[in-house]
C-alpha cells in the first residue's frame, strides 16, 4: 500500500507540473519561442542583422545538442525598421499571437519603450534589450533585464576624465532628438556640472536625418574642441565627415551605440581618431585568440560574412537566456525565470565583456564601460573598464555554454 501510494503522488507531482508548463505561453514540452525585434530595413539594419544573426547562431548550436530540458529553441523575429511604432504592431503579434515566452535583445531604445507595455501586460519579460537606456532597468519591474552600462553613465564618467586629459575647454554636444540621443546628451551635461563646466553649445537633429551641415556650421562657429555624439552610425559618419570637409577637426567621443567596425567601414580615413565608450570588443580576427577564431568561423559558414560587435551582443544574449533555462529545470514558467535570473552571476571567458550580477532590487548587470579609438582604420581600446563606484565581486559563474574552440591534440 504505501509502495502504491508513493507512486500516486509522483505521477501527480509529475501531472502537476506538465500542467504548469502547459499553462506557460511560450513554452511547451519540446519548445521555447524566443521572439526579438529588431532593424532589418531601416537605419540601423547593419545593427539588426548582425544581432539577428549571434542569437541564431547560439540557438541552433543548442538545438543541435538537443536543447536545454527537452527543449529546442524556436526564435521568431519581426522588423520594425527602427520604428516605435512598428514596434508596438511587431510587439503586439510577437506576444498575442506568436505568444512567446521572452522578448530578448531588442534593438533601440525608442523602440523598447514603446513595446514593454505590450509585454508587461501579458507578463513577458524583457531581457536584455538592445539599448543602454536607463530606462531598461529603471524603474524596478520584475519584467526587466538589462547587461549594458547605461549611455547617460558611460559619458557621465569617460566625459571629465577626457577633458581633464586632453586639457580642453569648450565642450559641445549633438544629438538625436529622442529619448536615445537626450541620454548621451544628459550624460554630457551631468558629467561637466561634476568639474565645474557646462557645454558650449548643443545642437540636434530629427530621427533618420542625413545633412548635418547647419549642425557641425553651429558647433564650428562656437570654437567647440571637443563633440560628444549623441548618434549611430550614418549620423556619425555624416557629422564627422561633414566636419573634417570644413576644417572643423575637435576630438569627437560617441557613446557603446557608435562603436562598430560599420563606421570606419563607411567613412573612411575620415573617421579616424574618433572616441567611443565601450562593453563588448569588436572581434578582429587578425589577433583574436583561438577561441575566438573557432566562433567566427562557424558564424561565417553560417552566414558568408565575418561577425561584428553586434553578432557577439545576439549571441551572449541567447547565451545567457539558456544558461538561465537551464538552471531553472525542467518546469519553466516566467516566474521561476524571474527567480533564477535574479540570483545569476556570469563571466565571459569568450569574448571579455565585464563580469555581471543580477537580485531582485538590481536589474542591471554591470555599470562599467571604456573607451575605444579608432586608429589606422580599427577600433583600439585605450582604457581599462571605468566606473565611479566599486564593481560588483564576481562571483564564480556557471561553466559557460559559448562555444570553445576544440583543443589541440
């Protein structure tokens, strides 16, 4: 009797939670829909495909192991073309529709705001969106995730050290007017008012602008000797190059949004000399280590093309989404994501982002940047990682799922 009633209560233990998973949008016995939006016609396209690109390739390494519990990856991505709007239509479809259950590395900041709401309402997280907005993480929800020092930080704090280095005295800004540009722009201002300082001038332009002569003709005019770029890719091509054509040459410092090899690909000599802050190293395979090489071969074989800073941004994105998976066993719902994930450290032996950690009151993974140069056509880093506050201990990290280049034999 008591061997019968033993086994009752485990095929009701078991019946109990097929039922919970069965009641989990998103998340069936063989599947987990992983939905993303990103850019693939618009601005940012070059961004969006790259990022497309990282989180498929993690995906279907993981599903050509046979998944994590039982369970294969489906990742269903829409385009928004760089539009809050659209992103609320691909946001709308992604959840009520595809009903998935997580959005991951979303891309741009304008663009996230305008999709949480869609989320939150049907109690999908957000997780690791594709913006260092502070508002990816502030204020608390238990919905949101973010990895990336915030844009509003990372010059808060690169800004006055640069100036006191460079020993400059007027300082200007230009910047897209939305809510991405204003967190470089705010950034700028906080980071001066810290040494006694405000900007010379300030200058903006509209979402999607391509002709920034009246901008970098008011910057010229003011004697600005140093531009922080509220901008990404084709704004800072068009304002650097503008400038140089001018003889307008201050030092130009732009914010993680335009570090990518995309801008001395498409400018040129004339963007040499330019300053970024930075998380995640562009990977240039002609001094990368082993490892690294391994990993971009797969993507190129994968995809005809080398990988970029944001081909290794979708793939730790994914990456880290297993790892959490896995840890949460086979019964995956979004509250035991939420509790999981908030009791996770990570480390990336791979590519040598900053370590990270997450709680239920701290929902960004690590605060810290540094500043990368363009030099001879690359982007060479010329700093260790910055913060004004102590950064977390790391703790020992699971073993990393990334992919590890087979050892020599």
């Amino acid at each position: 009797m008591k061997l019968k009633t033993t086994v009752t209560l485990a095929a009701l233990a078991l019946a109990a939670t097929a039922a919970m998973a069965a009641d989990q949008q998103g998340v069936t016995k063989t599947e987990i829909l992983v939905g993303s939006i990103q850019d693939l016609s618009g601005p940012l396209a070059g961004y969006g495909k790259q990022l497309r690109n990282g989180m498929q390739l993690r995906a279907e390494e993981l599903n050509e192991q046979g998944g994590v519990h039982g369970r294969k990856i489906r990742l269903v991505i829409e385009d928004d073309g760089y539009d809050p709007k659209k992103s609320v239509l691909a946001a709308q479809k992604l959840v009520n529709q595809d009903k998935i259950f997580i959005m991951a590395g979303h891309l741009g900041t304008a663009q996230n705001l305008a999709a949480m709401p869609v989320q939150f309402e049907k109690n999908v997280v957000n997780l690791f969106p594709l913006t260092a907005a502070r508002e990816m993480y502030e204020p608390l929800h238990r919905l949101k995730y973010s990895f990336a020092a915030p844009y509003y930080d990372q010059i808060r704090i690169s800004l006055p050290k640069m100036v006191k280095d460079k020993s400059v005295k007027k300082i200007c800004s230009i910047y897209q007017d939305d809510d991405f540009g204003l967190e470089v722009h705010r950034g700028a201002e906080a980071g001066l008012k810290t040494i006694g300082m405000e900007l010379a001038e300030k200058t903006s332009f509209k979402r999607g602008a391509t002709d920034f002569s009246s901008q970098v003709a008011k910057m010229k005019a003011a004697g600005c000797e140093l531009v922080v770029l509220g901008t990404i890719i084709r704004e800072t091509i068009g304002t650097i190059g503008e400038s140089r054509k001018t003889g307008f040459n201050p030092i130009f410092l732009g914010s993680s949004a335009a570090y990518t090899d995309l801008i001395h690909k498409l400018g040129g000599k004339a963007m040499d000399g330019m300053y970024a802050t930075m998380t995640v190293a562009n990977p240039y395979l002609d001094d990368a280590s082993p490892a690294i090489r391994f990993w971009a071969a797969k993507y190129k074989t994968k995809f005809n093309e080398d990988p970029a800073v944001f081909s290794v941004y979708g793939y730790l994105v994914m990456d880290t989404f297993i790892s959490v998976v896995e840890k949460v066993g086979p019964n995956l719902t979004t509250d035991n994501f939420v509790k999981t994930m908030d009791t996770m450290s990570f480390t990336d032996p791979l590519f040598g982002s900053a370590p990270s950690n997450y709680t239920p009151t701290k929902r960004l993974g690590s605060e810290v940047s540094r500043l990368s140069q363009i030099q001879d056509g690359k982007w060479k880093v010329v700093s260790d990682y910055i913060s004004d506050a102590p950064a977390a201990p790391a703790a020992k990290a699971p073993a990393t799922t990334a992919t590890k280049a087979p050892a020599k034999k």
